[in-house]
C-alpha cells in the first residue's frame, strides 16, 4: 500500500515503521529484566456489589516503572510482551503475586474477597496453563473460588476448543472466569453460549454511553439482559457517574467498578481503603435500615 503512495511517502512510511520497531525493540529490551529488578507492581481496584455495596473483590492491574523509561502503561507494553512472549512469566508472577497478596488477607481474617486477574490468550495457549494456575493457588493458599480469571474475546480467533476445554476444567475447581471489554470484539452469541464463563464485564464504551440522549436505552442495558438470560453475573467497568450507577442499578447489574468506586489502589493501600469503605458504606446504609 505504501508502494502505491508513490515514492516519497514508502521512504516517509518506512521511517515511521522503524521508528516504530525501535520502540517495540526498546521497551522488549528493559522488559526483560523487569521481574528480576522489581520494576513490576500490582495496583488493586475494587469491585463492588450493586445492589449491597458490599465489597466483592479486587482486579490486579500491572503496572511498571522502569528506571529508564519511567512508567510505562499497560496499554503499551502488554503487546508487546505477547509478540516477544514475555507476558508468560509476567502473566505467571502477576497470577503469583495477587494470590499471595489476597490470601494474605484473608489468614488476617479480611473478606473473604475475590481477586480477578488479567489473562493473555498467549497464556491460555500453554498446555500447562491450567495446572500452573492450580499450582499457584496450593502454592500460595488461595482458595480456588476466590480466583477470577479475566480473559478477552480475542480468544475466539484461536483454538476456541482447547481454551474452552481449559478453562471449563479450571470452572471446575470453583475458578470464576469473566469475558473482559464484552462488546468490543468478535464473540457471536452462540460462541458465547459455549464458552464455559461466569461472568460478562460490559466495555467502558457502553458504560460511557450513559446517559444516551439519542437511544431510549443504552446498549448497556441490553447487554445486561443477554447476560442475564445466559445466567451470568454481570460487571459494569469504567463507572464514572453516580448518574452510570443509577441506571446500571435500575438494569439489575451485578457488580460495578470504576472510578467513581476508587481509581486503582497500591498495595500497601488496600488494607487503609477496605477499612473505610466498610466505615462509609454501613454509614451510608443506616438510615435505608431505619427507614425499613
Ligand atoms: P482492563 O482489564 O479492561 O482494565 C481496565 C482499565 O481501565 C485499567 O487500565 C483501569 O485502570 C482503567 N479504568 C478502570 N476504571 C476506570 C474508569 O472509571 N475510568 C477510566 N477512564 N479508566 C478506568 P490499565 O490499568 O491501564 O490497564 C489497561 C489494560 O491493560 C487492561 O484493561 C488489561 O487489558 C491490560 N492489563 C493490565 N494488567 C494486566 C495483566 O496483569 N495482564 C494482562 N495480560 N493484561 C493486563
Ligand atoms: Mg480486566
Ligand atoms: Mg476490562
Ligand atoms: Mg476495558
């Protein structure tokens, strides 16, 4: 395509593309070292019941801040730790690392609550994947139903079967498994209905939607509906506005999460946040109680 242009702009398009694969060089090259000099990190965003308030879980969201680079953003380096398959020992100590995290707090006696974790197709490919996820849970003393995995639609462009088969076997053990940015990709619904998941997370998109002065009903709506009669769970992500929150609860939506719950918390923070959104969320709910 570039050919055609003619030839000043195949020189200027070549330019930009090795620009582009010096970056991608770049950022594989620190990447590398990355788990062994501590330049990764988990932040935790909470996950909230709609209906109770009452605090489900968390999603663990890498982040990294490398000495050269500075923070780099998952939306850039995720990729291309899966075209250099880095992301399987990322993905493997962000699986590690949030377990242990979580079923620490819980032998502190808190929740219990749920983790949900960031999984690449790349990961689900592994013949061992499934027996590494179990390996992790006994390792660090998580019970199995308190592990959600979020995986994406872009797993119905590979070996649909064989991830299925995975996954449906990791359901078995009490894993929950939640289709992440649900709306975005390349699942039919008839795909969906044999893929073994529990949950459905509606994409920021549709939660952005909210409110829609051109439709009647946001899609979110709908979607909540499909959901429902499949017999999942619902999550909302991306939740900005009381207003998002408000329709999400008239639609009966499970869980939500977003920034108008909490932004992303560090690890060292958790603890300080589940103490007082448990404060303000029985605050806020004693007058429903005396009112009833
Ligand atoms: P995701 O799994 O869909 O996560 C949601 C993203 O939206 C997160 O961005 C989160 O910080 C952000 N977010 C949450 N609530 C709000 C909100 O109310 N408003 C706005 N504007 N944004 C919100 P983040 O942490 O930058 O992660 C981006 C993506 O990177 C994730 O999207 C996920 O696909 C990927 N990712 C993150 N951690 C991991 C991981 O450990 N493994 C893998 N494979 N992918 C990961
Ligand atoms: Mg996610
Ligand atoms: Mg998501
Ligand atoms: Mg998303």
């Amino acid at each position: 395509r570039a050919k055609q242009a003619g030839k000043g702009t195949y020189v200027l398009y070549g330019q930009n593309m090795q620009r582009h694969f010096d970056e991608r060089m770049i950022v594989e090259k620190h990447l590398r070292g990355a788990i062994d000099n501590n330049e990764l990190f988990l932040n935790y965003q909470p996950k909230v019941y709609l209906h109770t308030g009452e605090l489900w879980g968390f999603e663990a969201l890498i982040r990294w801040n490398s000495p050269d680079l500075g923070f780099v953003s998952p939306l850039s380096f995720i990729r291309i730790a899966e075209d250099c398959r880095l992301i399987v020992p990322i993905g493997e100590w962000v699986l590690r690392r949030a377990c242990l995290f979580l079923a620490g707090l819980h032998r502190q006696g808190r929740g219990p609550y749920h983790i949900s974790v960031n999984i690449s197709v790349i990961q689900l490919l592994l013949a061992d994947f499934a027996d590494t996820v179990l390996r992790i849970l006994r390792e660090t003393g998580l019970d199995p139903r308190y592990l959600e995995l979020e995986i994406t639609e872009s797993i119905f462009m590979e070996s649909f079967e064989e991830i299925s088969t995975k996954l449906e076997y990791l359901k078995k053990w009490g894993i929950g498994i939640a289709l992440d940015d649900f709306g975005t990709g390349y699942s039919s619904l008839s795909y969906l209905k044999q893929l073994p998941i529990t949950t459905l997370k509606i994409d920021k998109s549709f939660i952005d939607s909210i409110p829609d002065e051109n439709s009647s009903m946001p899609l979110a709506g709908s979607i909540i509906a499909i959901g429902h009669d499949m017999g999942l769970s619902v999550t909302a992500e991306g939740v900005e506005t009381k207003e998002q929150l408000d329709f999400l609860e008239t639609m009966k939506c499970d869980k939500v999460q977003g920034y108008y719950i909490s932004r992303p918390i560090p690890e060292n923070q958790v603890k300080s946040w589940i103490r007082q959104y448990e404060q303000e969320k029985l605050d806020a709910r004693e007058p429903k109680r005396k009112s009833k």
